[in-house]
C-alpha cells in the first residue's frame, strides 16, 4: 500500500507542475505567477480542493496524441475566501499556452454546473490564448457550452472574470457575459482578433497594448471594470471585492461586523456644497463619510467619471452607490455614464443589494455627439434599471436635480423609497438662468428685471421645499445626519416586498 501511495503522491506532483519547471520559470520572468499559485494567494490558506488533477485530451491529430499533460492547462476546484465557499478556474498558460480544447472546456463546465447546483460564486482566472487550434469543431462546442451556462447562471449567482495575461478570440466571450471584469496592467489584454490580422486585415498598425490593454477597457471600451499593477495586487483586492457580493440572488447581502455608529453626525457635510452653484465638489468626499469606516469599491473608476458607481457598507451590510460627480463636467449625464449606472443598478437589483443615490445632476449633456451616439436610449437604459428595480432606493438630492436627469435618477415617481434632499437642493426643469431668459424673452433687454425675475424664480421653484409641499421629497435633511437617515431608512426597507406583473422578461433598450 505504501508504494501505491507513494506513486500516487509522484503522479500528483507531475500533474501540479503543469508545463514543467522551465514553463513555469517563463511564467515569473514574465512577471506573472502560475495558475496554482494564483489560487493560492486568492483563497484562504489550505482550503483549495482541486477537480480533474488528472485530466487529459483526446485529440490525436498534428502530433497531439504525443503530447498529453494532465490537467489540459485548466485548474478547476473550489475553496473558500473568508470562510465562504467559492468555485474558481484559473488557465494555466504553462501547458498548452492555456488554450481551449474539449476536455479543458468540459473541465471549466463541470465547475460552472457545481457552482449554479450550490448557489455560489465563480471566479475565473483568465491567461490563454484563445482555442486549441489542433481541435478545430471540438473546442469550438466546448466554447459554446461555456457561454450557455455563462447566461443561466447570470443572475443567480455572482460571476467573476480575472483578465492576468492574453485573452483572445472565443476567449473573450465568456469573461463579457460575467458580472464584473478585472485586468492586470501591461500584463493583460483582450481582443476578439489580435494586432497581426488587425495589420492584415485593416491595414493598421497597433500593439497588444494599445488594442486590448487594461487602459483601453478601463476608460475606452468599458469591457473591464478596474485594473491592477499586479497579480498579487489583483488578487487582494479580491478577496476584498468577493466580501461586498451575496452568495446568490436569494440568500442577502453578506454581514460584517462593524465598528462605525449607525448614527454617527459629520458636521463637516454642512459645508461640502460650495455657496456658488456653478462650483464643483468631491462626490466621493461625501460617499466616503456616510458609508462604514470610509470603505467604498469603485467600479469603472477611469470610465466615464461623471457619474460614481461602487460598493460600501452600512451597518455592515452591503449597498450599492451611484452618485453624479460634480468634478467631472459637472456631473452631467451622458451616453456612457447612463450605461456604467444602469448595468451596476441592474447587478445590484438582481442581487438584493440596496441602492443609494446622490443626485446633483444639471440635465443630460446636450451636442450632436450625444444624439448621434444614441444619448436617448442610453439614458432609457438608466431610467429602466431603475424603474424595474425592487430592492430599497434611498435617494438624496445634494444639489441640482434638473430637467428629466431628476426623474431619471431614482426619484419618486419612477419607485424611490425614500427621497430626502439637503437644504442646498435644487429641483427644476433647468437652471433659473436658463428658465427666465425663455419664460420672460421679451426682457432680455432690461437686466434688473431679468434680476428679479431669476431670483423671484429660484425662491418660487428651485427650494427643495417646493418639491417637498407635493410629498415628492420625503423631508429635507441636514447634511450631518445624513448617514444617521439612511441608516435608519435601510432598517425600515429591509422587509420590502414588490409584487409585479408576470412577464417571461422585460426588453430592455439595449
């Protein structure tokens, strides 16, 4: 017997070395960490239980069947990130380069039919370069078979794409279908076709960098959804990241222990709102003092900045913010920050995480650009993750909340929970400039009337109160309480209960 557990112990070795130790040491001068060494520094220490260590393909064409490495350049299994259980699949670029072949997809699927079975998490290691080509068909249906479970488990349970090397052709299909999407800088890109057949097919000469870098998805494209220097540094925040998410759609949100006093006054807000309207402040200042211990995870930080997107905690319980961000043209609504908001409302939404809104929006950003970029349904799009959403909104106006931007986010009238607005707010068709020089054209040409008229509209429809009077603001709120009123109103929303109409799904304007 103990020659039979010793020779199981060496196969076992074999099998972790992957690609061998000169594969490995290419790995590292790369300055990349291998596939079990990823796993490692994810998952808490001793808990990773490895699936299908043994594995091999049983493709026999252009010399393959002389070249068979157990495992087939995947490492599938589950552990646990602080102490919840997670199921994770990481591409070992070691053996095979990674790439995709039937057993290697059939490896991946099996871990993704566990995960949707147990109702929790997966995460994916990406650093492959695409399909095995020696396969052709085979990997091919391997591929679709990981998009299908991709779609079932959408929404069901949180599904994560680790980008940490080349992700490429079919490849990309499955981490885009995913909830969230991280990238490692210099390190990771991904493209539906590479710089060479760019180059042979376009005629344009570009980098790996420049066409699929972290850079282009973080701020361009908005593919990915945040990017770090490092594995190491990706790794962490993970672990960080995975504490924010339920473990599926019924369960709830996670709950820590927190140290911060729900009713905690900060006294410095009463002063956040510079006296001159047209003067920008820090959004995420706010943010940052209402929510637990200051701990906020943006997501699409570099990508369309105008709008703050991201996950923090109140009471210890998980909620998701969006905010507008006066900082960056002055915290109008676009194309793209109507789409960033709506897919993070919509996860949130599917996932029973709370959302918190502030609002200080001046109105959708006018321009041709915008039109032809199809600013109209874009911002529907926004306006339909809202409205379909039955988790608790609670909204705070700050300052402007202007035209159909204050509809649009999460105001009453579309299913805001509870609507509470700063002294400082403003809610208007448009700014009182604007307003008076259309309503009273016929004194433009005497700026004391036009004076009065600008002040005489500000008193009688931009005070908070106004809104107040017709119950669309539930009540105006000192600053300093702030999180003290949404502390309370989360308490009070925890049970809600919506009931809706039977549709097979809704048709949201993509």
């Amino acid at each position: 017997m103990k020659n039979i557990l010793e020779k199981a112990e060496l196969r076992r070795e074999s099998a972790r070395m992957g690609g061998g130790q000169k594969r490995i040491d290419a790995q590292h001068s790369r300055g990349k960490l291998t596939a079990r060494e990823r796993i490692e520094v994810l998952l808490d220490p001793g808990t990773f239980e490895e699936f299908d260590m043994f594995v091999e393909h049983r493709s026999s064409d252009f010399g393959m069947d002389g070249s068979r490495i157990p495992g087939d350049g995947v490492v599938t299994g589950w552990g646990t990130i602080n102490g919840r259980t997670i199921y994770i699949f990481a591409k070992d670029f070691t053996v095979f380069g990674g790439s995709l072949s039937e057993t290697h997809a059939q490896k991946i699927m099996k871990i993704q039919d566990m995960a949707l079975r147990m109702r929790a998490p997966i995460i994916g290691l990406f650093d492959a370069g695409g399909a095995r080509i020696q396969e052709g068909v085979a990997a091919l249906g391997g591929y679709g078979e990981v998009f299908r479970r991709n779609v079932l488990a959408s929404g069901v349970i949180p599904q994560i794409s680790l980008i940490m090397g080349p992700c490429a052709g079919g490849d990309v299909y499955s981490p885009a279908m995913t909830d969230f999407i991280f990238m490692v800088r210099d390190r990771s890109y991904m493209f539906v076709t590479g710089p060479d057949v760019v180059k042979t097919v376009t005629n344009e000469t570009v980098t790996a960098e420049e066409l699929g870098g972290a850079k282009v998805h973080t701020s361009k494209s908005s593919v990915a959804d945040g990017a770090y220097d490092n594995d190491i540094e990706m790794l962490l925040q993970m672990r960080r990241f995975m504490d924010f998410l339920p473990q599926n759609n019924i369960d709830g949100t996670p709950e820590w222990p927190s140290y911060d006093d729900p009713n905690r006054m900060d006294m410095s807000l009463d002063t956040l709102i510079p006296e001159n309207p047209n003067m920008p402040y820090d959004i995420k200042e706010l943010i940052l003092k209402v929510v637990d211990e200051g701990d906020f995870f943006e997501i699409q930080e570099s990508f369309a900045k105008n709008i703050v997107t991201g996950f923090a905690r109140i009471e210890g319980r998980t909620v998701g913010i969006v905010a507008n961000q006066p900082m960056v043209l002055a915290g109008v609504l676009d194309a793209d920050a109507s789409r960033k908001a709506a897919r993070f409302v919509r996860f949130c939404d599917g996932f029973n995480i709370p959302i918190i809104t502030f609002v200080d929006v001046p109105g959708f950003l006018p321009g041709t650009a915008q039109e032809y970029g199809g600013l109209i349904k874009h911002g529907a799009k926004l306006l339909f993750a809202y409205s379909e959403a039955t988790v608790p909104l609670v909204t705070i106006i700050t300052r402007k909340a202007f035209g159909g931007a204050y509809d649009v986010m999460a105001s009453k009238h579309i299913g805001g929970d509870i609507n509470y607005a700063w002294p400082s707010a403003q809610i208007a068709v448009m700014g009182a400039k604007g307003a008076v020089e259309i309503i009273f054209r016929s004194d433009l040409d005497d700026p004391q009337k036009i004076s009065e008229r600008t002040a005489e509209y500000e008193e009688r429809f931009m005070s908070p109160f106004v809104a107040a009077e017709r119950g669309y603001i539930d009540d105006v709120i000192k600053p300093h309480s702030t999180r003290c009123r949404i502390s309370r109103a989360l308490a009070m929303l925890r049970s809600k209960q919506i009931e809706k109409p039977w549709r097979k799904h809704d048709n949201l304007p993509l």
